[in-house]
C-alpha cells in the first residue's frame, strides 16, 4: 500500500483521514492557550496567534469530500486512500477563520501522522515524500511541483519538504507545502496551506516554534 498524501492537499480546509486503532500508545495531544503539545512524539509547536482549531467531527466530514475530489473517478486510488485513512491519526488542524467564515480564502496548517511501520522502505520524510508526489500523479486535481523534495531540520530533527501548487477550479491556486520526518514508527507531517506570503510566513513563524523533547 502507498501511503496517501493528507487529505488536505485536495482543498484549502481538508485534513487526512479517520484517527485509526493503533497498537502503539499514540496520543491525538491537546492545544492549550495556543500551543499544541504532544507527548507521544515529545512534541510542541506555538499555533498562529488568534487561529481556530477543527473538531474532530469537522475533521472527519472535509475528509470524505477530499477523496471525492482527489480521487475523481480512480477507483483505484480511492480505495488507496480507505485503507491509508485506517493508518492514519489527526493531531491538529487550525485555520484562520472559523470553518465556513464568509472569507476569500482561509489558510492552513495542520498536522498528522500516519503508521509505516508495515513499510519498511520508508526510513525518511523524503522517502515518504517520494509516494506523496505519485498519489498527486494518479489524482483528479491539477497541479504543480514548485518545489521539489529538499531535506531541512526542525528542532534536530531531519525533515524533508516539498511545495505543491493545487489549481482548483475555476481559476483558484493554492500553495501547500508537505514536511514529513519518521520517527517511533509514524510518519510525522505538517502541511501548511497558504494564498499569500503573509499568510506563509504566519505558519512558517510557528513550524520555527517546534521543539522535540529530548
């Protein structure tokens, strides 16, 4: 099975898939007076300042039409992207505006992790990257690799990340770009989803908030 990009990639405000049943003890973690913290993963990120974080329900709902839209008529690929949501837990997801607000545009950052432990050829974010950029090639949604995988670190730690321009009809682009890094058998993601450098530099001043316990 290839694992499937989170499902956010489809539209401005949807996330990945189901939180599954894991074997290991992962925890979905909790945002408080701003800031989400995650003791599974040893991890903390400051959210943007004023920004609206998604329930669960509103997270499972925007799912379901992320497939539709990305999957298209690849039935194939959608029963891909089924058996990827099972692997996969929401950690957080936060927007600018509430869901729904009457705005032009409401930016993104969200964060999931998917189990790979079944993959053992997944030893990095770039080599999970390397599967996100093929689910994008069998999709429905026209887009652009305007950057392609590139390897940083975050708090210590190795990520790798790679910038997707989504063209949604009729005439909208979105820019996101995919962090990933492997670690106690998940694969870590942040997604950012942005209209405007504004707005990319906002998810950006949190991403640097990151740290890892040691």
């Amino acid at each position: 099975m290839k694992p499937t990009p989170p499902l956010i990639a489809v539209l401005t405000l949807l996330i990945s898939g189901c939180a599954a049943n894991s074997p290991d003890k992962i925890e979905l973690g909790d945002i408080q007076n701003g800031t989400y913290h995650n003791k599974f993963f040893g991890l903390t990120i400051r959210l943007p300042t004023g920004w609206k974080p998604h329930s669960r329900d509103a997270m499972k709902r925007t799912t379901e039409k992320g497939k539709v839209l990305l999957a298209g008529k690849n039935e194939t690929l959608k029963a891909e992207m089924d058996l990827a949501a099972q692997q996969t837990v929401d950690l957080f997801s936060v927007s600018e505006h509430e869901l729904g607000a009457p705005v032009p545009f409401n930016p993104n950052l969200s964060c999931s992790a998917e189990r790979i432990d079944q993959m053992p050829g997944i030893q990095h974010g770039a080599d999970y990257l390397f599967h996100l950029k093929k689910t994008f090639e069998m999709g429905a949604l026209p887009y652009t690799l305007t950057q392609d995988i590139t390897k940083e670190e975050i708090a210590g730690k190795p990520f790798a990340f790679v910038k997707i321009d989504l063209h949604i009809p009729p005439s909208m682009v979105v820019h996101q770009i995919y962090r990933a890094t492997v670690m106690k058998g998940y694969a870590l993601i942040f997604i950012s989803t942005y209209a405007t450098d504004e707005e990319a530099q906002t998810i950006d001043q949190a991403i640097q908030s990151v740290t890892f316990e040691r």
